[in-house]
C-alpha cells in the first residue's frame, strides 16, 4: 500500500516537472517577454538560468500570461513605507 502511494506520488511529480520543462521552454524561448519587458533582448546564459524556476513555478506564470499582468504588483510591508517616508 505505501509503495503503490509513494509510486503514484513520483509519477505526478514526475508529470508535473516534465509539463513545466516544456512550459518553462515554451516561457524562456518567447513569452517571457509579455511577463517582463526588462527580459527582452536578453541573453541565452539569463534564459537557462531561469528555466529552472520557470519549470517549478510554470502555474503562476500560466495565470499571469492569462491575465495580462505585465508587471508583478509592488509589494506593500513596513519596510517600503519606511523608505518613502512615511510611518511604518
């Protein structure tokens, strides 16, 4: 029973890291640029060292491409508000 649970799990680990190596190619060989602006034009070296975040993370990139979201939201903590000024 447990190694049947433990097979099942590394099938769908292995699937899901296999979708997001083909994903995160499909992201660093075009799309990136409509997640970034900053990443057009960018090398070869940028790209292969993104793939790997890229293909854990594909998802939240696949929704973000979704949605149109070209800019990641500012993050908002004590931290920001204390640098421009204000209280934190």
């Amino acid at each position: 029973m447990f190694v049947s649970l433990v097979s099942i799990g590394l099938i769908v680990a292995g699937v899901y890291l296999a979708l997001g190596f083909l994903v995160g190619l499909w992201l660093v060989l075009g799309a990136i640029n409509r997640l970034d602006a900053a990443s057009k034009g960018s090398s070869i070296g940028f790209r292969l060292l993104i793939l790997p975040g890229m293909a854990l993370f594909w998802p939240l990139f696949l929704l973000r491409i979704n949605k149109n979201i070209a800019v990641a939201p500012d993050e908002c903590n004590a931290h920001r508000h204390k640098a421009a000024g204000g209280a934190a």
